[in-house]
C-alpha cells in the first residue's frame, strides 16, 4: 500500500482536546501543526505586512475576515516545512474558508487526505471547559459563555464536516478517555487509510 501523504485537518468543540491530540498526531507524523492563532501571532510578532493588517484588526476589536486568514494559512501551507505534510487546527472555520481552502490545495494537486472530528458530549466538553477556567482562574469561562462558544461551533461547524463527509475523508474519533487512548484512535483511523508516521 502506498504512503498517502499527511494533509489533515482536526475538528472538535471547544475543550475537546483538540489542540493536544493535533500536536500529538503532529509529532508522531514529523509535520507541523498550522493553528491560525499560532500564525496569527507569529506574523504580529515578526511585524510582517500580514501581521500588522492582523495586529491593527484585533487591536480594534475586530474579528479576522475570512479572506486575511485564508491568506495567512496559504502563506504558511506554502512554508518548506509543510511540503510533506501538514496538521491544521481552527481553519477552516466557516464554508468560505473551505471554498479558500480547496482552491489553493486543488491548484497545486494537494486536496486534504483526512479530517479527524474528535466527538465529545455537549456537558463533557462544558465539564472540562469548567474545570479548566477554576485551575486557570478564567472569569469569563462561566457555563452561559461556554455554552454560547459551543453553539457557535455546532452552527459553523457542522456544515463544514457535511462537505468533508460527502467527500468520504471524515474519521469520527470518540474524544472520551485518556490521552493516549484518544491518540491511539486517531492513529490507527490515519493508518487505515494509509497515513502512518
């Protein structure tokens, strides 16, 4: 069976543990996460033109339109580093960014291989997400402000999945357990279809 390259996507409600088992799967796979907050504060750090379109965003309180951050992710997709492989974390968010997204991979030949949606019960995902705000000491991580993040996620994020799932590239991944139970289901869903470190 030949090597299918690396090009994935996760997606997961907020306190899924996505950020980790994506770092994770990653580093198993010797390729980058691309996190669109990652390379947002990277080119605001380096003062790069992006950055500061970024930087002059966000300081007015401002989200990033979509089309800056499509920018952003394909200037960094076409860093050296992501020529193997790669992990993206919170793009795309919304079906615009995936129309970006599929005509940047479809010009160069490099469609996404597999989506990883790691699956986490509503309360699971509000228990952790509590949890986490007591620990660290996050006011503004109260249930109504979790619940409405969540619901967010559910509205944009679900048709996102429809399209991936139409396209037969989407692994549901029970999210519920340890960390390394979950990484394991991931890597032996990736390994199915050909994807192994």
């Amino acid at each position: 069976m030949t090597q299918t390259p690396a090009r994935l996507l996760i997606i997961g409600p907020q306190g899924s543990g996505k950020g980790t088992q994506g770092a994770r799967i990653a580093d198993l796979l010797g390729i980058p996460t691309i996190s669109t907050g990652d390379v947002f504060r990277a080119n605001v750090k380096d003062g790069t033109e992006l950055g500061l379109k970024v930087k002059a965003l966000i300081d007015a309180g401002d989200l990033v339109p979509d089309d800056l951050t499509s920018e952003i992710v394909r200037d960094r997709l076409a860093q050296e580093d992501a020529a193997e492989g790669f992990l993206l974390d919170g793009y795309p968010r919304n079906l615009g960014q995936v129309g970006d997204l599929d005509v940047f991979l479809d010009g160069r030949g490099e469609p996404l291989t597999a989506v990883i949606e790691l699956s986490v019960p509503r309360d699971e995902s509000i228990a952790r997400l509590s949890r986490r705000a007591a620990e660290q000491g996050r006011a503004d991580d109260n249930e109504e402000s979790i619940a409405k993040r969540l619901s967010i996620y559910e509205s944009e994020t679900a048709p996102i999945l429809d399209v991936y799932r139409e396209r037969g590239i989407v692994d549901e991944i029970d999210g519920v357990g340890s960390l390394d139970e979950i990484t394991e289901r991931i890597t032996v869903a990736l390994a199915a279809r050909g994807i192994t470190a």
